[in-house]
C-alpha cells in the first residue's frame, strides 16, 4: 500500500458501521484525561476484589521492592516513582528495600527470598519473567506476605493486586490504529519488547487478535527490541533493506524502541512525511522525532508512575481495605493532528504533549512533574 494515500483523517469525516463521525477540529485545546480509571467504568464483567483484611496490622512498615532491572529510562522512571511514594509516606513507612535482578530471574527469586528473611511486611514485585518468579511469589503469599505486582506480573493470580495499565489496551489500541489510519490495508512490521516479559507477550497477542479481523493487515516480520532503541534501529534498518517501500506501518509496543525505529527511516534517507505511521509510548524522543519528521503518530502511554500507585495501594492493603484485583492507571490517547481515527479519539494533540525542549529520555508519563529528569533526580526515602 502507498502511504501517500493516507488521509489525514481529522480533515475529512469518518464512517464506521454507516455512520458519519467528524473528528475533533484540530485546533481544538485537550489537556488529557482526569477520570477515575476507563477500564473499570467500562468493563464488561463484575470488578474483582481482594479481601485483606488478614493483612491489617499497625504501621510502620517494612516494605520490599523486588525489581526486575533498571535497564531503560521507564523502568528508572518507575523506581523513581516508588521512591517519591514512599518519601511522602515516612509517617508510616520506616523502610523501603530495594533489589534490582538485572533482569536475572535466578536472581531475582533469590532477591524475593531475601526480602522474605529480612521481615517485610509487604512486597512489591515487578516480575522479570512471569513464570519463573511464580513459585516463590506464591511462597510469600502462603507464609503471609502480601504481595503486588507492579507492571509484570506472574503467571497464577498468586498476589493480592497487580498495578499496571493494561498491556492488552497498548496493543489493541496501536494495532487498531493502524490499520484503520491505512484504510485497512497494508503491510506492518510489528517490534515488541522483551521475549518472555508480561506486557510484551499480552500486547502481541492483543495486537494479532485485531490484525487478525483484516484480511488485508500483512505482518512482514516480528522481532523483539528488548526495549532498546539502538537494537530497534539496527534490525529496522534490516527490515528496510529487505521490504523497503512495502512497509505501511510500524507497530512498537514502546516509545523506548519507537524513536530507534523511526531513526531507521531517517538514516535511509525517508523524508519528512514519507515515513509510514507509527506507534509510541512514555519517551520523549519517540514523540520529537515522529514530529520533526511528520510522521503520523499515535502515542498511548504505560505510565511509570504506576510505580507511586503500586505503594499507596500498599499501604491501604496493610490497613485491611479490600483493594482490586487488577489496578490499572490511566493513559491519555495522544493522536498527531490530523491522524484521529473512528476508534482513535484523542485526549490530547502530540504536537502539546511533546516536550520539544527536554531530552529524549524523559519518561512523559512518570508522575513526577513537569521538571523531572532521570540523571538528577534524588528523593529522601525511607532506607
């Protein structure tokens, strides 16, 4: 499919099921979302909650943070995030332990094991691989210990609660996107992140079943980035050698191999609104390049500062709330203008929501404020 028959579709109206639906007019001011979360307002069956009334004990507390790794400016943003929540609650938190598994599992079930020894009274745990942490995760909730996961999860529901915005929204969203910005038609190249990883494995799967609905959506090819922007280039730049002009549309599942993948295009010599359509999330840099470049983007963050929830829902478990099973943050729909879809309706414009003065490693979403950077950040926390 030639994208240079890509309507930018805010300029025209759009029909779904026979029915005309204007977009928003683009010079109309969004300034995001402020609701209570959408996925539970519309969630078509009964909302689950855990009783934790066993749990209820006096402050203050001890509390584990078992971390898959700090890898890549999200993760950091979301270990930041736990650190700011845990500094605003030093009335009732008298620690917060911090391991990171350098995404080892072996490690990481070792670092659980530890946290287990040393007494604390909850755990956060944001899985570096859902299966091999699911053993002693259910160890510490049969001894007593309660346990959420943050981000990724493990595979048995094992915990009290799991934080986290839904991986399966990210990738139903993008991939819907997508094909209704081509007209559903065209060719996609799909770039996840880490093999094995929760939200990598349940976006995939969330994506294809959308795809799936197209008999004329094709995956040229699937390759895992590892959420690493530099390994995002090289093997773009691979796919651009082999399909070239073929390529419609660029499925990532992250900003953090988003803006490595548009940079492929930039350093094959694509210019300015030539570059095929393409998804982001959380990163700066995803989002400036997409618009330095007219690339027609859509950016649906997985927004680190579930991390802060992660330990306010901590604290309401030890005074015995009933919390949700699945806790899921919100994420505002950031559309480029002129690239709104039938489904697609934006919460804000790219071109407000991009920091184009700030690095490219800013984690938009982290909940830190307008002035947080990742390398200057320090927090007084509990320790």
């Amino acid at each position: 499919m030639s994208r240079k028959h890509i309507l930018p579709t805010a300029l025209s109206l759009l029909v779904a099921g026979g029915m005309a639906y204007a977009t928003q007019a683009i010079g109309q001011e969004l300034d995001g979302y402020k609701g209570a979360p959408r996925t539970e307002i519309w969630s078509p069956v009964e909302l689950q909650y855990t009783d934790t009334t066993q749990y209820k004990k006096d402050p203050p507390y001890v509390i584990g943070f078992s971390n898959a790794s700090v890898d890549n400016t999200w993760r950091l943003a979301q270990l930041h995030a736990i650190e700011a929540a845990a500094a605003r609650h030093k009335d009732v938190i008298k620690q917060l332990i911090i391991t990171d598994a350098n995404n080892n599992p072996s490690k990481q079930v070792s670092d659980i094991e530890d946290l287990l020894q040393r007494g604390v009274d909850i755990l956060l745990v944001s899985a570096s691989k859902s299966d091999a942490l699911d053993p002693v995760v259910s160890r510490a909730m049969r001894n007593g210990v309660p346990v959420i996961m943050v981000d990724r999860r493990i595979t048995s529901d094992n915990f009290v609660s799991f934080v986290t915005a839904s991986d399966e929204v990210t990738g139903r969203i993008f991939a819907q996107w997508l094909v209704e910005t081509l007209g559903g038609k065209g060719n996609i190249i799909m770039l996840p992140g880490q093999a094995g990883a929760s939200p990598a494995e349940l976006r995939i799967a969330a994506a294809k079943s959308i795809f799936s609905q197209y008999p004329d959506i094709k995956i040229l090819d699937m390759q895992y980035t590892d959420w690493n922007p530099a390994k995002a280039k090289s093997i773009v730049s691979a796919m651009i050698q082999k399909f070239g002009d073929d390529i419609d549309g660029i499925w990532n599942d992250s900003g953090v191999q988003g803006g490595g993948s548009i940079e492929a295009f930039v350093a094959a010599g694509y210019k300015p609104g030539t570059i095929p359509p393409a998804t982001c999330a959380d990163l700066n840099g995803c989002l400036k390049i997409a618009v330095e470049n007219d690339v027609p983007v859509l950016n649906f963050d997985y927004p680190p500062a579930m991390g802060g929830a992660a330990v306010d829902l901590a604290l309401q478990v030890l005074s015995g709330a009933a919390v949700p099973k699945l806790y899921f943050v919100n994420s505002d729909v950031v559309v480029s203008k002129g690239h709104e879809t039938a489904s697609v309706r934006a919460d804000r414009w790219v071109e407000d929501y991009v920091r184009m003065d700030k690095p490219n490693d800013l984690i938009l979403s982290s909940g830190l404020g307008p002035d947080y950077d990742p390398k200057t950040f320090s927090v007084d926390y509990p320790q």
